[in-house]
C-alpha cells in the first residue's frame, strides 16, 4: 500500500507542519507523543506556528524541540514559567507556552510555576501529570498516588511520611492572576477532542492577553507503572481520573 | 603481570547485555579476581543501545574503561560498527548473527565466534536467553572462567532462583560453549 | 555613539550600576530584594517602567535568574543583582546561561559571609565569580569597580561584553561600593542594540528555519566539542584583560588588590610614599579574565603583597600568574572588619624590608 | 473505501490504536521493525471508514489515514 | 569499634556510598533524584526506613539540604546527595552549613556540565567543590574515591570528620564512579554516636541553657572574629591530607589526577612502565585539604603532568603547591568525553621526553 | 511607684518565663513583640519550654531567639520549613516550632512550606504577615496589597504586572497534609485572646501528631507602612482584613 | 485599687496601649527616655481595674499590672 | 598634595547626620572638588546609632573609610565613646552638648567646639535643625567650604525646596556658625 495519497483519496490524518516528524525518543504507548501532536496541531490550527517560542523543561519531554518545530529554549528544571516569563516580557506580542512533568512542576519548580501563575503572566503552561519522575527512573513525584510504589517509594506512597499527591489544577485555579486552569486526558477519543478544546482555549487566554493559562494533561508512563501500554492507557481512566477529575476549575476567558 | 582480561559486551537495551557482564563480575569476583563492571547506556528510555565493560585481572584494576578490548560480544549491528574496529589484533570476537549480517565481519579477525544466538535460544524454548548463549560462548572461546564458575552465580546475578529458568539458562549457555569449537574454526 | 546633555551627580554606587545599565539599553530587570544592593530593584522599579523596560520583583533569586535565561534567549538585554547568599542561589542558573551561551549582567554586591554572616563588606565572594560557584568549566567576565564612576562605566561595558561574547557577565562589588556616593558623570549616550542578536536570538520562526536554544548535549562526544568551543571562546576573552596602575614606574614592592580594598590601598600607598618608600599598586579591574601577563611583567622588579578583604582567594590567581617568576605576600582583612589603609601599613612594610635584605643579600 | 498506512519504522507496537478503532480493523502483526518493535496492521476482513481514531490516539504518529474523497465515495456506494 | 560479620558484595559506586551512608550510622538522608546518582536515594528510601531512619524525598535540592542543616542542628548524622546542577542548587545551604558550623555528609556524583550538560562523567565540579561555590571564606573537607570500596570507606570517613570538624564533607564522584559495579568489603561495625554532639546540639534547653545555632554575626567585628576560627579550623584540617602514591620510588615523570581519572592513569602508566619509562602516580584523596606537602617534595624529583576530565581545575592547587619548585603540564579531556588511558599516554611522553631534554641539557 | 508587687497585691500580668526579656530591636508599635509574647506565654502554658526547638528566619524577626529563650537555629531564608522538617524527623519528640515573614515564606520559601505542610510535618509555623519585607526596607511582597506603595512598587501594586496578593492561609488550608490553618491578629484585645487560641490550638495538633499546623498573624509595620503606630495598627483592621479575613481555614484537630 | 509599672526604658511610645484601656488610663507623658521616645503614664484621674489590657498589646513588654489581692481588694470595698 | 579634609559625622538614627554628610558631599562636588561619602548604620531598624564618613580632596580619593579622622560631628553620647579617641593630634570635634554630657569630652581635644545643638535648634524653632546647627559650625571651624556654598546646594541634599524650611536651616546653620568663634574659646 502508497504511503502517498491516491486519485480519489485525500489525508484524513497528517501530521501538523509545526511539528518535524521526527520518531520520538518516547517507550511505546508513552502519552508524552500524543501531547506534543495536539499541541503542534492548535498552534497550526491557530496560526501560532511563527510566534510561537516554546520553553522546554528537564524530564522525559526534554527533546521537545525535536519534534515541535518552532523557536525554542531549554529551561532549567523546574524553571520553565520564569523562562517564560522573561521571553514575554521581553517579547510581549509572541504566543509563548511552556511544557513541563509533574516532578518539573509540582516539585522542584513549584514555586516558580505558582508565582508565574499568581502575577497572571500570558504565557500557557502545559502541564504533563504521569503521577512519577519519567526521566530519571520513575522516583515518587508530588502527583504520585497514595499507595503507589515507585523507586523511591518501594512500599507505596504513604500518607504519613509522604504526604498525599497535590492538585495542581485546583490549587493554580484559586489564584487570581489565571485566566483559565482545566485538566484533561488523552487516554480516549473523546478526551483528546476535550483536550483540543482546552488546548485552543487557553492559547486564547494568551492571545487575548487575559492571563495566565494551565492544562494538565494526564498521561500514561508504561514503563515506570510497570504495565503494558494498553493497561498503562486503562489505568489512566480507571484510577488516575479518581484523584484527579477532568474538568474545568477556572475560565475567565472571554 | 598475571592474568588480565577484558571484554565489552554491546547490543540493544533489552537484550540482557548487562546481565551478562554481572554474571561474569560475579563470577571474576567468587574466583577471588579483581574485577570491574561499567555499564554505559543512552538516555533514551528504551531502544537505545547498552553496553558494559568487564574488566578481570590478578591485579589491581586501573582503568574500568577499556578503549582497545581484548574481546567482544556483540548482539546488534550498530555495536559490531561502534565496537570491532576496537577490538585489539588477536581478540576474540563473539556475534549474534541472529541479528547482525555475517557480511560485516571484518574477515582478518581471528577469534571471531559468530554464533545465531537468537535462534540457538528460540530452539532452547526462550529467545530471550540469547544472551547466555553467547556468554557461554565467550566463556569456552577466553577460557579465562569456566562454564561451572558461571553457573555457580547465576542465581545472584539474575537474584532469582527459580531451578526450571536456571537450568534453561545453563542449557542455553551449554549450547553457546558447545558452539564454539565448531564454528570457531569454520568460523571465517 | 553619540553623547547628549552628560550630567553630573552624586549618587550612591547602586544607584551607578542601576544608572549604567538604563544607559546600556538594558530592557528588562529581575530582582529580590537583599540588603546591601536594595537601592538597584528599588530606583529600576520606578525608572525602567517609565523608559518602556520591565521590571519585576521575583519571587526569589532563582525566579530572577531564569528569567533574565528567558530574555536573554530574545536577545536582548538584561540584568539581574543580588548579594551573597543570593548569588549562591543563581549559580544553577549562570551555568545554564553559561552553557547555553547567553549573554546578561549579574551584579553582586557582597556581605560578610558565609551564611547569614552580616551586611558587612566582603570580597569573599571572588573565587565563586571568577571559577564559576556553578557546576561545570564555564567561565563569566567579571568586573570589579573601585569608583562609582567605575560602577557606572563598567556596567555599560558589561552589556557590551556579555553580547560580545554571548556569555553572563558579573559586576563584582561590594558593600562600600554599593552604599558610597561620589560624583558619576553620565553619559547619555543612544546606542542602538536592536540588531546586535539578530543572528541567533529568538523570535518565532518566522522566514527563517527555527532556532533552539540550549545547554543539553548527548550526542556521542557533542558536549566535548561544545566545551572546546566554549574554552576557546574564555581563551578569546584573555584580549579583555584590564587593570590600574598606581605608582608602579619606581616601586619596588607592589600591593595588588581589587574593588573597594584597591582604592583603600591606595591610600596606603600614599601614606608609605610621603615616607619615602616606594611602593605601588596593581588593581585588577578584570577579575575574569586575570591580567595576568602585565603582573608578570611587574613581578620582576617588584616584590609583591597581595590585600583582601577575605581570607585569601585573589592571591591565588597573583600566585599562579607570577609562578615562575616570584611569589606574593598576603594579607587578609576577615569579612565582618571594615579594611582601613592603617591596617595595611605594617603587612607592606614587611614586605619592603624583606624585600630590602634581599637586594642587600644580592649586593652583598 | 478508506484506508490507513502504517510507518512501521515509526511503529512501537504499544496497540493504542486498536482500542479506539471502531471497525476493529487494527492488530497486531507478527513483524518486527528494525528497533524490535511488532507492529500493527490493518486485519484483512475489516473496513476502515477513515474516521482517522487510530491516528488520533498513536503516540508515534505512525498513522497517515486516507479517505476517498466525497465524490469518489459517493459514486462507489 | 567492633566488626561484624564482613561481607563481600559486587556493588554500585553508589551503593556502596549507601551502604556506607548506613554503616556510619547515617540516621537521616534527605535528596531530589538527578541521574547519575539515583541509585543512592533508590536504595536508601528502602533501607534507611528498616533500619530505623528517615528518609524524604526532599521538594528540591534546596529542601534537601536545608532539612540536613535541621537534622545536623540536632547532632544527627545526616546525608545529601545530587549531581552537578543539583548541588549548584545547594551552593547557599552549604556556606550556611559551613557558617553555622554544622556536620553534613553531601555527595556529588558529578555529570556533563555546564547547564543541562549531559550525563556523562566530568571532574568540572573540582573548583566547586573545594573553593566554596558558595558565598564566602568558608572550606569544605573534599574527598574523591576511585573505587567503589573507597567510596564505601571514605563515606564513613566522611562521617567522622564531618563531626569531628563540625563541618560539611563532600564526597566528589563521577558518573564512573557512581555507575561502576566492585567487590567492596563491607565492615558492618557498630560505632555509637549517640554522644558525640552532646556538647552542643539541639535537643531542647532542658536542665541546661539553652543552645542557639547561627551563622548571623552582626555585632561590631563578631563576624571577622568568627572567621578567624573558621580560617583556624580549616588549616587545622591540613592535617587530613591524604593521597595515593604509585609507582613512585624510581619515577621521574609524575601523573597527578584525581577519581576515576586518577585510576584510569594508572592503566596508562602500566602501559608506559612496560615499555620501560618510569612514570608515578599521585592521586589526591583529599581535595580540600590539597596533599600539597608531600607532591612538593615529589616534585623535586619528577615532572610533573596534571591529567584531569575537565578545562584544569585542580591543576590550579597543583602548581600552588609546587610553585617555588617547578611547575606541572596539563591535559584536560573535556567533560562529555569519556577519558581513556590510552589517550594519557602522548601528553605523559611529553612530558617525559622535555624532561630528558632538561636532564640532558643539565648534563652537558 | 514599684516596679515589685507589694504587699496585697500580685502580678496580673508579667513576662512568660520562656522569654528572656531583652529590649526588642522592633520599631515603635510594631507587633512582630506581641506576636513573640504570645507564643512565649503559649509556650509556657503548654510546658513546652524544655522540648520546644524554635526554627528562625530571615526577616525582621532574625533576632527572634534573643528573645524567646528555648533552643533554637537558625534557618536561611525561606527555608524554615525544610529546616524545621529536619530537625522533627531528628527528634520527632520534641515540639518544633518556625516563625516566618511574608517575604520569608510567601516569596522565596513558598515552596518549602507548602510541601511541607502537604507533607504533613509535625511543625508548627507562625506566619507575620505584615504586607511588606520589613527586614529589608519595605519593599513588595507576595501579600502586598493591590495599590499599596511600597519601594519596588513605588505607583502601588498593579494587578497586571504583579499579581493579586497570596491567601496563604487558605492555600495551605486546602493541603491534605494541613491539621490545623488559620489567621488571626492582634490589633485588639479580642483579636489578641483569638490569636491565643489558636496558638494553643496549633500546639496540639501537634502534640498530638495530626500533621502540620500554620497561623498567620496580620501584623503592623508602622515604619514601612509610612504610618504612626496608632494608624498602622487600626490600618490592620480596617484595610488589611479586608483582603485577608481573619478565621479558621482547616481545622482536624480533636 | 490595681495598678500599674511602666518600664520606661523599654518603652517605645507606640500608645497602643492607650487604645485598650478601657478606663483611658493611659497618656503620654512629656519624658523621653534614653532612647529618645516619649514614654507613657497612668494618668492621674483614672482608675486602673488590673484587667492587663494594655500589658497585653504593649509590644515591647513594658507594662507590669498588679492587681489586688482578691481578699485585700474586698477589705477595701 | 593640594586640600585633603574628612569628617566622621555621628549619632542616633534620626538626628540627620547622614543628611549632613550628604550635604558636605554636595557642596564640595559643587565646588569642583574629589569626594566621598560613606555611609554606615546598624541592621536595627530604628533607634540604632548611624555614622558617615566624608572625605574632600583636590587629589583622587583613595578611601572613603577613615580610620583617624581630621574632624568629628558627635551627636550623641556613643558616637563619642567610639570616635573621640581616634581623633587626629590637632583634629576638629563638634559635639552637640544638648545630649553628650560636658564631661566626656577629653580635655586634651584642642578644637573641640561643644554646642548645645538641640537647645539652639529648638530656639530657632524646630529641635530636628540641630543637624543643621552643627554643620554650620564644622564648616566654621575647618574652613574647607564657606556656608554660601552649603546653602546653595542644601535644597539639593534635602529634595526640597520650601523656601520657609531652608531659610530656617539657614538661620540654624548661621547659629552654628556664631557658636564656634566664641565657644570655641572658652569650650575648654
Ligand atoms: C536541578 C536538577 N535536579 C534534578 C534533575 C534531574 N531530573 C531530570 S528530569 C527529572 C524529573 C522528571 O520528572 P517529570 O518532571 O515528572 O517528567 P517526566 O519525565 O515524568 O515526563 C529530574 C529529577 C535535573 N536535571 N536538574
Ligand atoms: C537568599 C536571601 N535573599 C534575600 C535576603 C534578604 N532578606 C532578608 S529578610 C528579607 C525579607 C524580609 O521580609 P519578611 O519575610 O516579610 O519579614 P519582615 O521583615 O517583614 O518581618 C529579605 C529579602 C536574604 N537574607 N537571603
Ligand atoms: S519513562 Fe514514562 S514518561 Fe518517560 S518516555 Fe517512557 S513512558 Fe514516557
Ligand atoms: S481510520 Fe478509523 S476505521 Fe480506519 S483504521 Fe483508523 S480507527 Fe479504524
Ligand atoms: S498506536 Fe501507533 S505506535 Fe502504537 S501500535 Fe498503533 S500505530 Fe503502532
Ligand atoms: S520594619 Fe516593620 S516589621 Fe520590621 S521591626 Fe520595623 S515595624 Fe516591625
Ligand atoms: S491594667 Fe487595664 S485598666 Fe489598668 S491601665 Fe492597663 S488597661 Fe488600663
Ligand atoms: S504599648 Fe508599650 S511601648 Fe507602646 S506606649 Fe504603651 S507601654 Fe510604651
Ligand atoms: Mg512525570
Ligand atoms: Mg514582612
């Protein structure tokens, strides 16, 4: 069969021109690639292709550069929403975004990523919840669950010692500076088209320079859960969602 | 100077190169040898390339690190190019033609040992252990350790004992050993 | 460059650092307030607002640095200041900006240290600006003003030199620097920096393929041959070399000291000179690179005593660049005692008597 | 008919895709890629109406889907 | 002390920096994971808990070592560990631990720098390390293992004269280190250190005064006065020197490296002394105290030729040393290379070869 | 007149024994002095005084152990709640206390005390919020006001540019690891008896180990608030509650 | 009749304590102290009920309140 | 060496005597001279002793510390204690005489001219001028600069220009200045 279309056939499904078509460097059934496409493809979508300055951070996602094929600088870790910052401020007129993990962000960056938050800066964050340290070899992270074993946390998280995973989403939507803060999914057909929705959403908050905007994304790490892909994507569903709800926690955007 | 000793064993991430380098560190080590396990591996998750070090010696180990190795094992195609053009004059040389083309092996080297370890692993039950059959391979080509030493670890090294996965993987290292003295002389 | 309505006035060394960078073109500021070096966030909060700039107060040293990593990305010109404990903060992030080869200014004016110490001056502070407190063989620029007019000039010269060089760059002073006020004249001079990055900044991909910005390098060797290259460019920046010099054309024995303690020093001098000794002084106004070559030269007729405020760091790099040549003296005031040009007095005439025998020995 | 093209060499044989097919045209084949990967395939019996799902979940972007045009479609049926 | 039961076990350089954390009666160990030392809080959170201790996966670096300065507040034998822009993060903690005269164990296992570098192993953190990259005048005891049984054994050691100088100790590692896998003897003694604060920690002013831990020194010269004692501890560690000498009764020619550099040289001088040419080694254990009298001493017999994985760092503490006497070559291979024995061998035979030349040229 | 009791008479009020009665270093009608006595008498009240260990901070109250006479370290600033952490996890018997500024644990040490409360750290912190950085000469902080002056916010504190003052009572309140949150003053008598309370309140749940405890004080700062001691302490009442309600945010302790 | 001892020394003239006083006891007086602030007095008029009020809002724990005795206190009445 | 002059000017934290510094420092730079003004004060937020440091010369000024000063202004009693006996042989002291008790002052000090500073100010109407009562008498006593010239560039160190406020500086200045020539005299 063509990999090309033939007479009377057009492409239903290509990759956006924003992205490069690189092979990701990600495990299978990793949800960090099917990420990175919507958000390459809203950009596309929204004409954002040529503004668009992207702040990578330090975890599995690290070479997104290598597959969004927009400007772009590395942040240290956890420093993604001060990179951010000064790129807008610097560039106030470019659609600036970020893309950080949940040890990224909820961890050692969590006070930048608050205070980027809290002053409302028009800068998007996209905020990658797979509940463990990817990159480094699945150690616990703040949004890993109660009971959950990781290589730091052989015996399940615990309450006690560690404390319970944080909610990122609610805890960005009670400060005043955000615009819109929504948490979605990529585990079905129906949450991927929620999550474009959100996606589009936020990039509108900044283009209409509203605020600050956050989407966390869950998302799937087969391989430091320990499971196929295909119960890696179920568990998603099944038991990540109950921690932590799809939804909408704040939307001022017009 | 007294014995010494070294071999890099590369291939995919997945195929157990690194288990094969402890088990012989394991082994060097019960023997009352120095010895030396480096593994180096990409950053990629999974897919990237592995390789290990072992160095063994009567002495004292200085670097663990080997530029020019004395032998090779090696399970896929992009170590083979990485790795025999490494490999000091007389070296011994075993590879996975399961995977890599006999075409590319350089037709000077002389202790090389190819051996389709994959499918020798797959008529044994389990192609995973591909491994251990070029471990055992390695070990009757060098002769520095013996098959009985290996085994001996074993169960540390894969810090499992279940007898029936033992004695598959000694089977499969058996296999490996026997296949030397055949195809080390048909070999090239 | 082009010189427009120069004005005098009498403004605190903060205050010149704060006024230099205004005159650099310095476009956005990052701050957290810290004590003694406050009098910069606290005049650019109201001045680079008005002139179109950005201010902001971070949320803590760490905020400041990555966002100037941010601005600095763009291609244009940042600044941010601290003191001490602060700067320690930022060292992850002068590394990356290191790394990734981006240019901005990062003042410290220092404090009696370590920990909490005091808001006492200190030039305890050198070996991290001059051998990188951050992980890794990077190097900055690192300028140490005496005057406040120094303060001033070499804060304009640091933008300059971090564009140059696409490299962070430190104003290196200290708490007498920062607090003291004396007569700067300004400059107003417009220089127009809007294209110095165009090359390499970022600014969206826009009819141009995209750029990447970045200090990650795992390809086989990659991260070798950036490092090669960044050698090569510290290498290059060995051209920056600068000093003064203070009575050296007769002097036998020679005081090498930096920052606030060079001008004290001077004083000294003076002192010792109306006794008929002849002593001079060498002051680094280049900490990174070290002028070392011209102290080399000076060595040879000179014995040498090296003054700090600290408990010996510069010396060492005196040491390294005479080494086969002579040697230095060293004297130390400890952070958390205000170095006064009498204290000095009687380490240097022991350096000019040692000095004597020996010439007398030679005669002999 | 529409139809989809698989990159193998994309390929991670994760089987996400065939969880969101609703033709259940997608399995997995016994090929493997040159990273060790199995991939999937289209199966023979079923009919894949271009709804593009599978492409839409691949986290490799192995999916190219091709609908017949409308037209086209229309003077088949 | 009294040993028990010694094991012999094929472990990690980080593991045994674990197991020897455990054997020193480490009770808390507090880090942020960062490859390539996440082997040591991986094993640590299983093991620290058995045995009755504490361990947090720390928010930060920052949170990490600020929790060890808590726990050393309280005469508890606590660790950190991280990797290169980690311990950047921890640089304010540390002068504050050295400040405040604190014990702490911190480990870096170093990475490809600067910035996000690479994973790959680097000696680019020497000046770090022992120069302070941290504010202020304060030292920290360095030591740098190239065995995994010495990084069991110097973790331990590192213990002691944490508490014995009230002092932060770093143990230095690189990825080689951290990744290499070694029969290492494990001496499981039980050495009670429950006492060993006492006489100051922590523990609630009950039946005595109460006790108070700082390093803020505001009253006029306290701070200068409180560096004294500090400059006075730290040439009292002067006498912890220590290093590795190999091959040195004949040689003329001397390698000088540290860490895994430091073994793969003698891999290098192995093949040299084959071929006939007398090369020693001089390998620094310490690298705060600098081994500097005894490779004086050396120096006055030999060559010398600094071999580190970095631009030349250390080769700075060597030419201090030796600057009266002669001097040292450097080759550097630059971090994201990995070094390997036979690329000593030219710069060695260099140096040898000038060396010959001088010798001969002192004959004639 | 005497400053001893005389016959008849007895002490109605004196200084708790927990304290050392140094003359404070605090501006005139500044309350950071009220605060440290309640704590003291707290202290005294619950004998805790030979097993309380202060953590201190960096701000204006740096000298808080010349005054509040139990063992005590001192912390970098920020990072008392790291500290604090440390030394519980070291002597988990003995009562650890922290006392921190808005500066100290909004700004640069956000992230240590929030982890460190959804750790549910046995700890006790007292937080003075007092809308400026004292210490350091007035400058913003995370709890300025909107439209206060202050000297790096020299036309007021702009929504746009800075952001929206931080609820840290309530942020903190709505961590799992939270026992106890909640914000008092002591502007008044009654307000002064409340804040007790709650001290009393906060120093159970942590003898009791229910995790970790926080109360925020709304505090004067005359001489960064440009204002006499008398304006500045009726400003806490009618301008500062405003923003930030007084009232108990999370309370799980029996 | 309860009284109380005013610290000059340590106080600070702030005069939240006169704010409190439910009987208004309080003033400033027209002394400085070596610190150059102009210290508080109990006022001659008033009647101070030892209820601690302004011992309790005085930041700088200058004000020591003593109350009589309950038995003396009733003896008086 | 050409004109050389510096002054410790020292008191409570709310007497003014870094204006006074400022001051000094505004009218030598006014005057084309070299100067230096250095401030120092205590981390206590208020009533902390503060102290600066002026230095006025022809020549460059090497440092703006002094450790034995030519002159002093002393506002208070602590700021004696600790910069009465660093005074040069020769030196000129100012000392404000409303609060430093007479008795302290050292006999052997040959300039000292003592001023009931806070008692002139306060008849001329204002007790804060008691900054301004003591300038005027060190620039008497010293001779470096002449009062017009501080008053000229006095609404530059104060940031104001209300005509009524200068004139009473002025005329505390003048105060100062009047004081000098008789009490200098009989001062001790
Ligand atoms: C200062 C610093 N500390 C630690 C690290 C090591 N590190 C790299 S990525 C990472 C965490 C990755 O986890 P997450 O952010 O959740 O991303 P994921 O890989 O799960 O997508 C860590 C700890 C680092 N690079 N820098
Ligand atoms: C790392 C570091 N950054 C900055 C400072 C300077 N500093 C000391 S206290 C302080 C803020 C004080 O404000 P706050 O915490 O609100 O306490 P307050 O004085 O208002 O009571 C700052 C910024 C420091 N000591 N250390
Ligand atoms: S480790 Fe997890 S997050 Fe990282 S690439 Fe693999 S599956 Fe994705
Ligand atoms: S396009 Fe739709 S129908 Fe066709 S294979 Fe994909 S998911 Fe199935
Ligand atoms: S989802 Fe993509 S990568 Fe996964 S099996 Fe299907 S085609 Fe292959
Ligand atoms: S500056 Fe403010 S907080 Fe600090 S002591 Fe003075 S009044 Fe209190
Ligand atoms: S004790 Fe009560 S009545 Fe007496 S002065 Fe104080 S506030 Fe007034
Ligand atoms: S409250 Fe205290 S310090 Fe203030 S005026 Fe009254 S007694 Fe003096
Ligand atoms: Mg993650
Ligand atoms: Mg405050």
């Amino acid at each position: 069969m063509s990999s090309q279309p033939q007479a009377e056939e057009r492409v239903a499904f290509a990759l956006p021109l924003t992205m490069s078509g690189a092979s990701t460097h990600f495990c299978p059934g990793c949800h960090h690639g099917i990420i990175h496409r919507l958000m390459g493809e809203c950009l596309e979508q929204n004409g954002l292709g040529e503004s668009a300055i992207c702040v990578g951070s330090v975890g599995c996602s690290v070479f997104i550069y290598n597959y969004i094929d927009v400007d772009a600088v590395e942040a240290p870790h956890g420093r993604a929403p001060a990179v951010a910052t000064g790129v807008k401020r610097a560039l106030p007129d470019r659609f600036v975004f970020g893309y950080q993990g949940d040890g990224d962000l909820a961890a050692i960056g969590f006070s930048e990523i608050m205070h980027c938050a809290n002053r409302g800066e028009d800068v998007t964050i996209i905020f990658v919840n797979n509940t463990v340290f990817g990159m480094t070899g699945g150690q616990m992270a703040p949004t890993t669950l109660l009971g959950q074993n990781t290589t730091t946390s052989p015996k399940g998280r615990d309450m006690d010692k560690d404390g319970a995973p944080l909610n990122m989403s609610e805890l960005i939507a009670s400060l005043d500076g955000t615009a819109y803060s929504s948490r979605v999914a990529v585990n079905t057909i129906k949450n991927i088209k929620q999550a474009k929705k959100a996606l589009k959403k936020a990039y509108r908050a900044q283009n209409q320079k509203q605020g600050f905007s956050f989407i966390e994304f869950l998302s799937a790490c087969p391989t430091n859960w320990k499971m196929t892909p295909l119960q890696a994507n179920e568990h998603v569903g099944t038991t990540l969602m109950q921690r932590f709800p799809l939804g909408v926690f704040r939307d001022t955007v017009e | 100077m007294g014995l010494y000793t070294d071999v890099i064993i590369a291939g995919f991430g997945g195929q157990g190169v690194l288990l094969v380098g402890n088990v012989l560190a394991y082994a060097a080590m019960k023997k009352g040898l120095q010895v030396t396990y480096m593994p180096v591996y990409g950053v990629e998750m999974r897919g990237g390339t592995a390789n290990c070090t072992v160095v063994i010696s009567e002495q004292e180990i200085g670097s663990p690190l080997v530029m020019y190795p004395q032998s090779l094992i090696i399970m896929n195609q992009p170590s083979l190019e990485k790795f025999q053009p490494r490999l000091r004059e007389g070296g011994i040389q075993i590879v996975n033609t399961s995977i890599v083309p006999h075409s590319m092996l350089k037709s000077q080297t002389n202790g090389c040992v190819p051996l389709p370890a994959n499918n020798m692993a797959n008529e044994l039950g389990n192609p995973k252990m591909a491994n251990m059959v070029v471990l055992g391979a390695w070990v009757k080509a060098t002769g520095v350790l013996d098959l009985e030493e290996i085994k001996e670890v074993l169960p540390l090294a894969l810090g499992k004992s279940d007898k029936r996965i033992i004695e598959a993987n000694h089977r499969a290292m058996q296999a490996g050993a026997d296949g030397v003295g055949d195809l080390a002389h048909s070999g090239k | 460059m082009n010189a427009q309505s120069d004005t005098v006035s009498l403004i605190k060394g903060n205050e010149a650092i704060a006024k230099g960078a205004l005159a650099a073109g310095c476009q956005c500021y990052f701050a957290y307030p810290i004590t003694p070096q406050s009098d910069i966030p606290e005049y650019l909060s109201g001045e680079l607002p008005r002139q179109g700039g950005e201010f902001i107060q971070a949320e803590s040293e760490i905020g400041a640095i990555n966002m100037l990593l941010g601005v600095a990305a763009c291609g244009k010109r940042a600044m941010t200041s601290s003191s001490s404990p602060g700067i320690s903060l930022k060292q992850e992030g002068i590394s990356y900006l290191a790394g990734s080869e981006l240019p901005g200014v990062i003042v410290n004016i220092t404090r009696g240290s370590p920990g909490l110490g005091s808001i006492d001056p200190s030039q305890g502070d050198y070996y991290q600006a001059t051998r990188g407190g951050g992980h890794g063989d990077y190097r900055m620029l690192v300028l140490a003003p005496s005057t406040c007019q120094e303060a001033y000039d070499l804060t304009i010269r640091a933008f300059d030199l971090a564009f140059a060089y696409r490299n962070p760059v430190m104003i290196l002073g200290d708490a007498i620097l920062g607090q003291m006020k004396e007569p700067v004249l300004e400059r107003r001079e417009t220089v127009d920096t809007s294209q110095e990055a165009s090359e390499w900044a970022l600014s969206g991909a826009k009819d141009r393929p995209r750029r990447l910005i970045k200090s990650l390098y795992l390809a086989d060797g990659a991260l070798a041959e950036h490092n090669e290259r960044l050698q090569a460019k510290y290498q290059e920046m060995h051209k920056e070399q600068d000093w003064e010099e203070f009575a050296t054309q007769d002097s036998q024995v020679l005081v090498v000291a930096f920052g606030s303690v060079g001008r004290i020093a001077k004083s000294a001098i003076r002192m010792l000179r109306g006794q008929g000794y002849r002593i001079g002084l060498f002051r680094p106004v280049t900490l990174y690179p070290f002028p070392s070559e011209r102290l080399r030269e000076l060595a040879k007729n000179n014995s040498l005593i090296t003054i700090e405020n600290n408990a010996g760091q510069m010396v060492d790099d005196v040491r390294l660049a005479v080494r086969n040549v002579s040697d230095s003296a060293f004297h130390g005031v400890m952070p958390g005692k205000l170095p006064s040009a009498e204290d000095f007095l009687t380490p240097i005439l022991h350096v000019w008597e040692q000095n004597s025998q020996i010439a007398q020995a030679a005669e002999r | 008919m529409s139809r989809i093209f698989v990159h193998e060499e994309r390929c991670k044989g994760c089987l996400l895709c065939t969880t969101v097919c609703p033709e259940e045209a997608l399995e997995q084949s016994e090929r493997f890629n040159p990273n060790g990967f199995k991939v999937v395939q289209q199966n023979q019996q079923s009919e894949c109406t271009g709804c593009a799902f599978c492409a839409e979940i691949c986290p490799d972007y192995a999916i190219t889907v091709f609908r017949k045009k409308k037209s086209a479609q229309e003077t088949a049926t």
